[in-house]
C-alpha cells in the first residue's frame, strides 16, 4: 500500500470477499488466452468466475472503449486518461464490487496499472497524478493479484502483425512508445511485488498457465 499524491484516497488490495485478480501487459502479449484458460481451470475447481475487460466491461465502458480505441483522429492525453478513469470508476461500482461482494471471482483484462503505463509513460502524463485520477475514481481499491505478461514489445508486433484486424489507436502507435509501456510496468511490478506476478510472455501458454495457477492457489490458500 501506498499514499497518493493530494486528494487521491490510500491505495488497498482487495480485502472482502471474492478474488480479484487483473491481467496487465502490452498489447499483443496474449492476455486473452491466458485469462480463458484460467477461467476454466476456476470454473473445473467449482468457483464462479466471472470475465471483464477495460476499456469497455459495462454498457457505458463500451461506448467509452468505441470513443478511446477507434476515434479518427487526436485526443488529448489528459481527455485520453480521463475517458480510461471514467470508464473504470463505473466498471469498479457497477460490475467488479457487486461480483466481487457476491464471492464470485473476477478475471479482469486491464485495470489502473495500464493508465498508468499508457497515459503515464506512453503519452508522458505524470504518472502519480494518472495514478492518482484512477484511485479517485475508484475508491482506491486494487486487484487481490495482478499478471503481468511480459514481452518485447517486437515479437508482440510480431505476432499481432498475424492477426487479421487492423491496429487501434493504441496498438499504432511507434515502437518506442511500446518500449515506454513495458518499461512502465516493469517498474510498477518492481514497486509492488505482494500483489505482481511477472511472467515471461514468450514461453508455451501452458507453462504459463501453469505459473499463473500456482500464485492463484497460494493466493485462495491465504485468504482463507
Ligand atoms: P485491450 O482490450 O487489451 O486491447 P485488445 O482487445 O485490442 O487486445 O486494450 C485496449 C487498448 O487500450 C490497449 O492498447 C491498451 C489501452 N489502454 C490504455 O491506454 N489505458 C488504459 O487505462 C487501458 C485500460 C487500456
């Protein structure tokens, strides 16, 4: 846990019922898969698992994720992170506090640490105050664990370069700004190893998937 820059409340892990547990990386890393996966592996164990994703999450968050990822044209950065923060304020009261506050365990593609990367390091905001936006507009609460899959961001444009969809604003954007994004996240799982587990994106997505469900047993088994 950690203070917040002035106005922004104190930073906390999750800490009633439920498990929370939020994917971070860059884009093209391979979240998706390993989300799926674990919400099988979950679901076979009996829990209740439910799946979201920011942007977008509630009816509202997926007008704001049309708005963020394929408007033509420039948005300001601070527009930029205020539409993220609007997004997730109502994602966090409307979705993951009630399934959270259900017992149910929520798998959440994105969270604040991606403004933070993003807006942060990728747009050159200040981070302590993106942070500090996010925190407001959640209360201050954070994920019981955060994933971070980690990889070049070359070999992710790689990959996505396979896809058949074209790029949205994000993904567009030049190598370096991608070079930022990872470094960013390197850096906060640095500053919080309690609640990161970093992951080398580029082993088999089984490997991977078996990491992940390791730190999620210990993390069932600590909570109780
Ligand atoms: P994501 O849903 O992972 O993209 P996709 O479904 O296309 O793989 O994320 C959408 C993009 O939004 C991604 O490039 C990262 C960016 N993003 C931010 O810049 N800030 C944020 O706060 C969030 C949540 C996402």
């Amino acid at each position: 846990m950690s203070d917040t820059s002035a106005g922004a409340p104190r930073a906390g892990r999750w800490a009633g019922d439920g498990l929370w547990v939020s994917f971070e990386g860059g884009d093209g890393v391979g979240k998706s898969t390993q989300v799926a996966l674990l919400q099988q592996w979950l679901a076979d164990r009996g829990r209740t698992v439910v799946r979201t994703r920011e942007p977008g999450g509630t009816a509202v968050g997926e007008r704001i994720r049309e708005i963020v990822l394929h408007h033509r044209g420039h948005i300001a950065p601070r527009a930029e992170a205020l539409l993220y923060a609007a997004d997730r304020a109502h994602h966090v009261a409307e979705f993951v506090v009630p399934a959270l506050e259900r017992g149910e365990v929520v798998l959440q593609d994105r969270y604040l640490d991606s403004s933070v990367a993003y807006q942060g390091a990728g747009r050159v905001l200040d981070a302590e105050q993106v942070r500090g936006l996010s925190l407001w507009a959640t209360g201050g609460i954070l994920p019981n664990l955060t994933v971070l899959l980690d990889l070049d961001p070359a070999v992710a444009r790689a990959r996505m370069d396979g896809d058949d969809r074209p790029f949205d604003r994000l993904e567009a954007e030049r190598e370096e700004f991608h070079v930022r994004v990872r470094e960013a996240f390197l850096g906060l799982a640095a500053a919080e190893p309690e609640r990161f587990l970093v992951v080398d994106a580029s082993l088999p997505p089984e490997q991977l998937a078996e990491r992940i469900r390791a730190r999620v047993e210990a993390e069932i088994a600590a909570r109780g």
